[in-house]
C-alpha cells in the first residue's frame, strides 16, 4: 500500500488517506470535544458574566449528548497486555526507522542546498519515505498532526483527544509516553508524540522572521498557502506518529 500510495499526486493521497475508518470511538465523540471546546471553555476561561451559567447547562447537555459515545468507548473489548505490549514494542521500533530515515534525508539535503534546498526536498519525499517504511513493515504509518503543514496530515477529530493528552503532560513539565488502542478489523493502533527537540526543526517550524529566513517563508508560501506549521518553540508538541498494524501477540507472525 505503502509504495503505491507514495505515487500518487497530493490531492489523492490526501483522499486515500481520509478514507480511514474511525477506530472505537462513535461519530459524536468528536462533535462533543468540538463543542466542549468552542463554547463551555472559552466561557470557564473568560469567566464570562453574561454567560456565568451557560458552562454549567452547556456542560450538562455536552454530557448526555456525549453518552453514546463514551458508553461505545466502555464496551471496547480490553487490549490484551501481550497485545498491548507487543504493539508498543513494534510501534517504538517502526516509529524510530522512519525518524531516522526522515532525519537523516534532512540533514543531507540542508548539508547539499542550505534550507531552502531541503524545503523542497521535504515537500517531495516526506511522504514517500515514510510510506517506504510502512510498505515495508506492513503496517499504515502516518504523521499526524493539529497545525499541518500539508493539510493531509491533519490529525482527525476522533484522535485529538489522543494529541491533547500529549500536549497536557508536556505542559504538566512530563514526558508524553506512547499509547495503543484497538483498532477496526483487528488492528491496534499505536500513537507517539512528536516533540520539537532540535533547533534544526524551527527552521522550517519557527518563528517567521527569526527561525525562519525570509526565503525559507517565501518557498512556503508558495508550497503550502495554508500553512500553518510554523511558530513552534523548542519543546512543543509538533504532532504524532500513528501506526495501524493487526494485533499480534508477542513474536507471532
Ligand atoms: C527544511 C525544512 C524542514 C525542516 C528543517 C523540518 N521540517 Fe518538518 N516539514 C517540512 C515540510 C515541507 C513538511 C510537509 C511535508 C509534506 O508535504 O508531506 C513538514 C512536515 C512535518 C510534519 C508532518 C505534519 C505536517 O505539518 O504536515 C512533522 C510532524 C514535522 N514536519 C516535524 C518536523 C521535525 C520534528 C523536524 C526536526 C527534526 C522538522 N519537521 C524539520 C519541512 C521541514
């Protein structure tokens, strides 16, 4: 899948890649977060006096409208541990080979043309690599991510709960370990944080102006008119790596 996928132009590798079926969770899940965050935040954090009572009623609607999908989410058969640790196992393995082999192109490209050079580079081969390494593990590996840079790589309503959670204990001074959880037709998915580390990634993820040179500004514009996968800051949460796979118990094939 992965090779094949690595073919195709952007507009239908961004369809192919919408065509994923949501995991356990049901539709209204991400319509109860969407709420939760449009309207009863905002009113808690502006302590909003008009509305002083709007956070209270809206969070009781939020919370029967919810029901459905929490109650799908209990009836989740458990992950096995064997299961469980196996994917965890896998994940941290795959997640690292396509790392390394995304970081390693990085650094040969800048070291070849400078940042612009390596810009280019990117747009072209991010995606093909990491569906190289996919195609060869035989699992569906995506970088997902809440400011996307190619809009394909936005992560889905159903999964920023998953991405939220990252961002709470990166804030909360921890460490964001990775997850799993049980995927549709016997998979597991796998989810680990991607963590802006090195100052080599605010170069084309920083501040514009300061991080990032105007010519590196002027190439994304061009590229990626939408972009909005800059002003990271040493620390953030840039997004996640997720990993479909079928679920093994330890070594099995
Ligand atoms: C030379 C510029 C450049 C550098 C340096 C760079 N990136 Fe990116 N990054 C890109 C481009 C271009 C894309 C979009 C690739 C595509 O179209 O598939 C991207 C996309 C991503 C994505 C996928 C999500 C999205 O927004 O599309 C992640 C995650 C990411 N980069 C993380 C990093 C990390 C971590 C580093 C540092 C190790 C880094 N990048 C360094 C240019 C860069």
């Amino acid at each position: 899948m992965g090779r094949f996928m690595g073919s195709l132009p952007r507009k239908a590798r961004s369809a192919s890649q919408s065509a994923h079926r949501p995991l356990t969770l049901s539709t209204k899940t991400p319509l109860c977060f969407a709420f939760f965050e449009a309207f009863v935040v905002p009113c808690f954090a502006m302590r909003c006096p008009i509305h002083s009572f709007t956070p209270v009623l809206l969070t009781a609607l939020m919370l029967t409208a919810c029901k459905p999908a929490s109650e799908t989410r209990a009836t989740a058969p458990p992950l096995p541990p064997e299961v469980q640790a196996a994917a965890l196992e896998r994940g941290k393995a795959i997640a690292g080979q396509a790392f390394a082999l995304l970081s390693t192109n990085l650094a040969r490209a800048i070291g070849e043309g400078g940042v612009t050079n390596a810009l280019a580079y990117c747009s072209e081969r991010a995606y093909p690599l990491t569906a190289l390494v996919a195609d060869t593990n035989q699992v569906r590996l995506q970088r997902l991510t809440h400011r996307p840079r190619n809009p394909s790589n936005e992560v889905r309503s159903a999964e920023l709960g998953i991405l939220r959670e990252f961002q709470l204990e990166l804030g909360r001074g921890g460490q964001p370990g990775p997850v799993v959880r049980a995927g549709a037709d016997s998979t597991v998915v796998f989810y680990s944080p991607i963590v802006l580390t090195s100052p080599l990634c605010l170069q084309c993820h920083g501040a514009v102006g300061t991080d990032i040179q105007p010519a590196t500004a002027a190439l994304l514009a061009t590229l990626y008119p939408q972009d909005q996968a800059t002003g990271f800051k040493l620390g953030d949460l840039r997004g996640l790596w997720r990993i479909e796979m079928p679920a093994r118990r330890g070594t099995e094939p």
